[in-house]
C-alpha cells in the first residue's frame, strides 16, 4: 500500500473511539459535511463500524487519491513511453512497472508525508486537534507540492473553464482548481520527458533500418536487429538508474 494512503489511514486507524461521540464537520474540496454519533450506552456500539466503514471508503478512493495529488501519474507515464521506446509493450510486466513507479512516487513525496504527519496526523492521534482542523492542515503540504509542480498557464485555463478568479496567493487556490490543473501539467511534463527518451532509440531504428536497406535486406524486419542493440545500450548506460535518478529529481 502507498505510503500516502497509509499516512491518511493512520487517521481512522488509530483513532480512539470515543473520538466519534461527538459530532464533527470535515472539509474537502471546500465543501463541508457532517457526520455525528451519540455517545449514550446503545449507540456507542456504533463507533467501532462507522470506524471501519470510514476506512474502507477511504481505501476506495486512494488509487484516485494517488494518481491526482502525487507524482504517481508522471512517474508511470514516462515509464510506460520508455517501455514502448524499447519496443517491448509486455516487459516489464505491468505490475512490476506499477510497483517500481510506487516506489519512485513515495521518495518524492517523502518530505510531504512527513510535514503531513508532522502537522496533522500526530496532533489528531494526540488529540490536540479537531477532525476538521487536521484535515485542514494536511491539505496544505499537498497543495504547496502541487503548486510547485503546476504552470500558471494550466491554472489560468482550469480558471477560466470553471469562472473562477484566480486568488492572489497560490496557497487559497481551491482543489477543484489545482487537482485538474496539476494534472494537466504532469501530463506536460511527462510526455516531455517520454520524447526525449524516445529519440536516442528512434536513432538507432532509423539506423539500423538504413544499414538494412542499403546491404538489400529488406526482408528482414529491422526490429529484429534494433531490439537487441537498444537493450545492450540501455543496460550499459545503466538506464533504469539513471531514468530513476532523473525522475525523483525533476520533482525538485
């Protein structure tokens, strides 16, 4: 499990359960809602279930979670294209490239899990804040990592698609706005980093192609030659290193 989702379950997990004898109001996306359980001898029995339904709900939705507020989406994205530059579209596996991007994801996302846990989910567990505050104070990490990592170009046209101003600071953008906007802005970045990748393998397909044609070859299908030449140069160059190495550092 994404070190993210265990960060935010750890909230439900490990919260007394007296903790829901009270009533308390929660915001996301700007938008509140409440949720309320007596404390009186029959209903207390209710909390340990309202404990775990809140945590089941909260495993549905970190996939969607992981994918739109982390690095995730670049990260499998440039993986992928490298996959198709190397013209093999089965290997790695899908499970192994989905693992190793989780990996790469929580060493960028590191210092925003510990500033979450450090401002929001200890003091919660502590009971020195409110369901609501913490909430509160864990979107703000998140939102100064998706800000840095977002054009102003990709916000000025999530703005303008919803009619919404553009507030002063960077940090009271609304999640509505900066979700989509970081989103778009990943997918930049990914697909930029995928075309350079591409181009030293689209140079030795056009080379290998050439060399075929010119020796009248022209039965035999060039990747044949071209996908064992790009494998040997990838491992010599120490690609999957480098590729990692690169990635965790584009976020920084």
């Amino acid at each position: 499990m994404p070190k993210f989702s265990l960060l935010l379950v750890l909230i439900f997990i490990l919260m007394p359960i007296d903790g829901f004898a009270q009533s308390d109001s929660v915001d996301f996306f700007d938008n509140e809602f409440t949720f309320s359980v007596n404390s009186g001898d029959k209903e207390s029995d209710l909390a340990a279930p309202i404990q775990v339904l809140l945590l089941l709900t909260l495993l549905s939705v970190a996939p969607a979670m992981l994918m739109l507020l982390t690095a995730f989406t670049r990260i499998v994205i440039v993986l992928s294209m490298l996959r198709q530059a190397l013209a093999m579209p089965s290997t790695p596996p899908n499970t192994v490239l989905v693992s190793f991007a989780l990996l790469l994801t929580i060493y960028v996302m590191l210092p925003v899990f510990e500033e979450v846990n450090r401002a929001a989910v200890t003091p919660y567990i502590n009971k020195e804040l409110s369901l609501s505050n913490a909430v509160d104070l864990a979107k703000e990490p998140i939102k100064e990592f998706m800000i840095s990592q977002t054009r102003e170009k990709d916000i000025t046209l999530i703005s303008d698609l919803s009619n919404v101003n553009i507030p002063s600071q960077p940090t009271d953008l609304d999640l509505s706005i900066l979700v989509p906007a970081f989103l778009l802005s990943e997918l930049q970045s990914a697909f930029l980093i995928g075309f350079v990748i591409f181009l030293p393998f689209l140079m030795i397909d056009l080379i290998v192609a050439s060399v075929l044609m010119s020796m009248g070859m022209i039965m035999l299908p060039p990747t044949t030659i071209s996908l064992p030449i790009k494998i040997l140069v990838f491992v010599l160059i120490e690609g999957w290193s480098l590729l990692a190495y690169s990635l965790v550092g584009s976020f920084r």
